[in-house]
C-alpha cells in the first residue's frame, strides 16, 4: 500500500547505486574495511523503486538484514568486496543509468599485494602494509559519463564546523565533478553504523540546495528530490 502511496516520479529512469564499504584483503584473514553499514544506499534504492525506478544497486560488503530492505521487484542486488571489483560494477551499471548514486565507502587505499599466506608476527611480516591508492571512481564516472546523466557523490566528515565542512564540501564536488555532493555528519548520533543520518546536499556553485534529518528513508527522499529539481533544471 505505502508503495502505492509514492508519487511515481521515477518511473522509467534506471538508476545505477553503489552501497556499503569495499574491503581490501591483506591475506586471507584480515583486510582494510571501513565502518559503513550500507544503510543509506539501501534506503535510496529502496525509496527509488517505490517511485518507479528500475535499480541497479551495487552492494559492497552489506549484511543480510541490511540488504533484506532492498528486495523489490524493480531492485537488482550485485554483490562486491573490494573497490576494484566495486569500480568494474558500476561503470558496468552506469553506462544506461540516468542517475548514478555512489553512496558506498570506498578504500582510499588498498595493499600492494594481499598475501596468499596469513600474514605472521613469527616472520616479523606484519608491522607494515604497503599501500597503493585506488582509482577515484565517482571522478572516473563523470569524466566519462553519458550526455544528460546525474551523477551524486556522498562524502562522511566528521568537522564539526559546519563552514569549515560546506567549504570542504564545495572543494570536493568540484574535484569530482559531480553534480551533487551528499555531505554527512559522521559521529555518534549520525551516519556510519547508525539508523539516523543528516544531510546537506552541495550543488551548482556551491549552494546548498537541499538538507535532510532523520531516518535514512527519510534522508533519501530529501537527496531525491534535489535529484529530481536537478532534473527538471537540466531538461527544461
Ligand atoms: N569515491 C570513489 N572512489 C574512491 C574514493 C571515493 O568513487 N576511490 C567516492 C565515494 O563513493 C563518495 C565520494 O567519492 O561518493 C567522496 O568520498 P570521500 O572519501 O569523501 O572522498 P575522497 O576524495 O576519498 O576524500 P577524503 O580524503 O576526504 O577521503
Ligand atoms: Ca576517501
């Protein structure tokens, strides 16, 4: 009933959303992760598919219970670990999206080369990890991307002056040249691991063009419908 209830404002738009965080293995017990549950990515396909939209949603390291909130006919899951495999999912998803959404935490960084062997303190091999950085997908994305697509990126800060994030926030949109950068408090009341998030989405020279506060649904219907404005902008 309640999907019955949403306006249908996405009908026939593919959308492409990358969700959760990449793991990126050191040898086969351990990996560099991050704390992101996956629940806001889940929350925006999910209130996507009750508005119409055909989703691809790209599922990084997201627990059964989290991922269960995703199951709609219009919802297709694609699993991944790591930000490579991540990266190889969405260009995939992206190419006949109209709207690509990269929600997931991705590894800045991943290790050189992850070990076949675990890794022991015996060998005196486990006090350092060589680091390489992994490829800016969002950036990739939208250097490359189809006339007319939206492309919103996410990005967690935890300053807690809220100028000092906006101006943070502004430099970011423009080095990944995106169309909307959702920006999130992460602390203890908000974000990473918790049911409740706040956001501040960042648009066209800087402005903030939309805000949202409370569950992740409802965070995702605000991003949505700044999308949508966008939109409506582009086209007419
Ligand atoms: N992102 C990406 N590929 C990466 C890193 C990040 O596509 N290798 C995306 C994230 O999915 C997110 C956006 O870029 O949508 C911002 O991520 P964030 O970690 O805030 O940005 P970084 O450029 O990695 O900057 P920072 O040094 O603050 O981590
Ligand atoms: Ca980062």
């Amino acid at each position: 009933a309640l999907a019955l209830l949403a306006p249908q404002d996405l009908a026939g738009t593919r959308v492409a959303i990358s969700a959760g965080g990449t793991r990126e293995p050191i040898d086969p017990v351990r990996f560099l992760g991050n704390r992101s549950s996956g629940r806001q990515g889940v929350a925006l396909a999910a209130e996507a598919a009750a508005r119409g939209a055909r989703v691809t949603l790209v599922a990084a390291n997201i627990s059964a219970d989290v991922l269960a909130a995703a199951q709609h006919p219009l919802i297709e899951v694609r699993t991944v670990g790591t930000a490579a495999e991540l990266g190889e999912a969405m260009q995939d998803a992206a190419a006949s999206a109209g709207i690509v959404i990269m929600a997931a935490a991705v590894a800045d960084y991943r290790p050189a080369s992850a070990s076949d062997q675990k890794l022991t303190k015996e060998e005196s091999v486990l006090d350092r990890i060589d680091l390489v950085e992994n490829e800016d997908i969002v950036a990739g994305l939208a250097a490359s991307r189809p006339d007319g697509q939206v492309i919103v990126a996410f990005a967690a800060e935890t300053l807690t002056d809220a100028d000092a994030r906006r101006e943070r926030a502004r430099r970011k949109r423009e080095r990944k040249g995106v169309d909307l950068l959702a920006v999130n408090l992460a602390n203890a009341e908000h974000g990473f691991e918790s049911a409740d998030n706040a956001i501040e989405v960042i648009g066209e020279g800087g402005a903030v063009v939309a805000s949202g506060e409370g569950s992740k649904r409802e965070v995702s219907r605000a991003i949505w419908d700044a999308v949508l404005n966008l939109s409506q902008h582009h086209s007419s």
